[in-house]
C-alpha cells in the first residue's frame, strides 16, 4: 500500500495547495491539455506553476489561462517561447456542457488543481469551486490546529 501511494506522488508535477484554501472544491475533473513541445520537455524539468493559472470557458472551449511554463536554455531557435500562453484543455462535450452548468451557478469558477503524470500524458485536474469567505478560512485554520495540539497531546 505504500508503494502505491510513493508512486502516485511521483506522477504529480505540480499542485495549487491556494486552490483549496481559498474555494471549497465541489467536483473534479481530469482533463488533457494541448502543449507544444518545449513546454513538454520544461514540464519533465518541473519547470512549472500552476498557482495563478484559472480556467475559462469560451466559445464551447476549456482554456487555460495564466500558469507559467519556464522555457528552457535549450529550446530551438526558430521556436517563439511564451511562457504563459493560452492553453487549451481537451474535454469531451458533455463535460464542458456540466462546466458551463456549474458555472452559471452564481459564485461558483473552475480553478486547476494539479499537474500529473497519466500513463504518458500530461494532464491537469480542475476542480468546480465556490469561494469560501474569510470566516471559513479562519475555522479551517482552527481546526489544523486544533489536530496538531491533538496529536502532541496524544504523543505525549
């Protein structure tokens, strides 16, 4: 069971930990995400942040908007490096149709929360989110520590 879980945090690239404090994440979907080449090879450096980025919907497209991919030293001269191009995200029809539900919902946006490795690919899981307000945050950082006094109090 171990080998499981140290395999699985091998293929996350990167993570937007803000996402979740910020927004209570409702659902989650896996989508693929349309990349040029150099971005690939920067993406196996981990040469990626996802923290700023959101996620748009447009056009009856899925784009995303804002992460930054460091271009490396070693790209081709006749290749145009942007760094925080648009990018656009492959999702099915019908996944796109309950986005776009779940988004004309007042309060609720779509926020990416990871990068990772899937059986070759490179895909980004997005989450449906609503916003948590300033008292929310403060109960959830209650709460952590609230458990970690818990378990210093247990140990001892």
């Amino acid at each position: 069971m171990n080998k499981n879980k140290a395999k699985q945090n091998t293929n996350i690239i990167a993570t937007n930990k803000k996402a979740r404090y910020d927004y209570f994440i409702e659902q989650t979907i896996e989508s693929g995400i349309s990349l040029c080449g150099w971005e690939v090879k920067s993406i196996r450096n981990a040469k990626v942040q996802i923290k700023e980025s959101y996620v748009i919907l447009k056009n009856n497209e899925v784009f995303l908007l804002g992460s930054y991919i460091t271009p490396l030293l070693s790209t081709s001269n006749h290749v145009q490096a942007d760094p925080v191009r648009t990018r656009k995200l492959l999702l099915k029809r019908y996944e796109i149709n309950k986005l776009r539900d779940k988004i004309e919902q007042k309060g609720y946006t779509v926020v990416p929360l990871k990068l990772y490795w899937s059986k070759g690919n490179i895909k980004l899981e997005i989450g449906v989110a609503k916003g948590k307000k300033n008292q929310d945050k403060r109960q959830q950082i209650k709460e952590r520590q609230w458990k970690i006094e818990k378990a210093r109090s247990m140990k001892n």
